[in-house]
C-alpha cells in the first residue's frame, strides 16, 4: 500500500505560541495587536478553546507587511 501525499487543498494550521515565537514577540504585546486588529484574527478549527491561524493566512500578512515597508 503507498502513502497517499496531503491534499494541497489541506491548510497548514499553526498556534498561537509558535506564532508568537516566529515573530519574537512577548504573549502580551501578541494579544494587544490582536484586539488591537493589527494581526489576522484566529479560526477555530478544532473547538472554541482552541485559537489557530492558517499558515497561508500568516505567510500573506508577512508579505503584506513586507510590500508596505
């Protein structure tokens, strides 16, 4: 039996804390931008306790924020 590869249609799914982590950024400073809308607001794929964001979703707002620079 072979290995079927992921669909391409199937989103990468990523925390909070590795979010945080990827931008070096302190939890505090990370939650104020988020009310604040100065990130992209979290889905909740896998419950309501559960935040995550697409990694599409960040890689565009890095590149969004990259164009303006």
């Amino acid at each position: 039996m072979q290995a079927q590869p992921l669909s391409p249609a199937s989103p990468v799914w990523i925390q909070g804390p590795r979010l945080r982590q990827r931008w070096a950024i302190s939890n505090s400073t990370f939650y104020a931008k988020l009310r604040a809308g100065l990130i992209p607001a979290p889905e909740y794929p896998f419950g309501p306790a559960k935040p995550y964001w697409r990694m599409e979703v960040i890689e565009q707002f890095e590149a969004s924020k990259k164009a303006a620079a």
